[in-house]
C-alpha cells in the first residue's frame, strides 16, 4: 500500500495556464476550473502510474519479497526501514540493497550474493520513496498538455464525453516508461 506522506504543493498545471488555453479573461469560474485541473491531474495519474509533482510516500510491506517493484513512477528511494527481531525499527544501508529501473518501475533487491534481513513477528517494511518529475522532464511537458485538453473537454462539455486527445497523450505517456 502507498500512502502520501508529504503531498505536492503546487498542481502541474496553474489556474492561470488554463485560463489560458480556455481563454479566459475573468477569474468567476475559477473554483469549478480548479476542480476539472484536479480530476484531470488525477485521472493521467492513476492511468499512467505516475506522480507528477514533487511529493514524498511511503510504500508499507508486511513481507520482503525476491524483488520488489514500486507501482508508481518516477521515484527515488529515500529510506527503507524494516521491523527487525525485538521490534526496533532499522534503517536498511544503501549498500544493502540495488534499485534500479526496469520495464518503467523501480525494482528493488537484495545485493548479489545477500538476502534481505529477517523481519520480526508482525514487522512491517517501510520505503520512503521521492516521488514526481523535474521542472522541465519531456514527460511533464507532455502531461501538462493532456492535463490542459482534459480540463478544456471538461470545461467546455460540462455534460460529459470521452475526450480522445487526452486518451492518446496518456497512452503516449505510459508506453514511454515501458
């Protein structure tokens, strides 16, 4: 399970460029604009598997596994802890462990030759994990201009649609990772 330890600040695309694209001059329909930017953040998101503003989550297992693979992208990892035997909460050294990028996701592993440390008794594993893209990643650009058609078919088809340009630009997205 993911959960969001530290949410992002800012949305990737502002109120002001979506004002833009729509060309909007008056600010009266900000709120509804708001809400359409953050389903359609969310929507690319959960369709793509990605995290595009910088945010921290943490990634809780109840078991190590051969390899672990985070189903979110792009990510860095910042911590694993486990609990060990007595029930002290350990912090696993980076030498321990290899990560690295394969098929899109970030798989995890013990270093050759090694295995990961026992877990107590009900133990959990904790990976804390940098989430989100640069300013100025390819594939940001490319989310922001899916995230600005959605909105706009949102905005301008207040009743509902499929809207086919965002379809393609998250498929473009996704198959870039793979």
């Amino acid at each position: 399970m993911i959960t969001v330890v530290t949410a992002p600040t800012t949305r990737a695309v502002t109120l002001e460029e979506a004002r833009q694209q729509l060309r909007l001059d008056a600010h009266d329909e900000d709120m509804l604009l708001a809400v359409h930017l953050d389903a359609a953040q969310a929507e690319l998101e959960r369709l793509a598997d990605l995290r595009l503003c910088e945010q921290n989550l943490a990634m809780v297992l109840e078991a190590w596994a051969d390899e672990i693979t985070v189903p979110v992208r792009p990510v860095t990892i910042a911590a694993i802890t486990y609990t060990a035997t007595g029930g002290l909460t350990v912090t696993l050294p980076e030498a321990a462990y290899v990560a690295r990028p394969r098929h899109g996701f970030v798989r995890i592993r013990p270093v050759a030759g090694t295995s990961w440390p026992t877990l107590a008794p009900d133990g959990q594993i904790t990976i804390t994990l940098s989430a989100g893209f640069a300013e100025g990643h390819p594939d940001l650009a490319i989310a922001r201009a899916a995230i600005l058609v959605k909105t706009a078919s949102l905005f301008e088809n207040r009743e509902g649609g499929t809207c086919l340009a965002f379809d393609t630009l998250v498929n473009q997205l996704a198959a870039r990772w793979v």
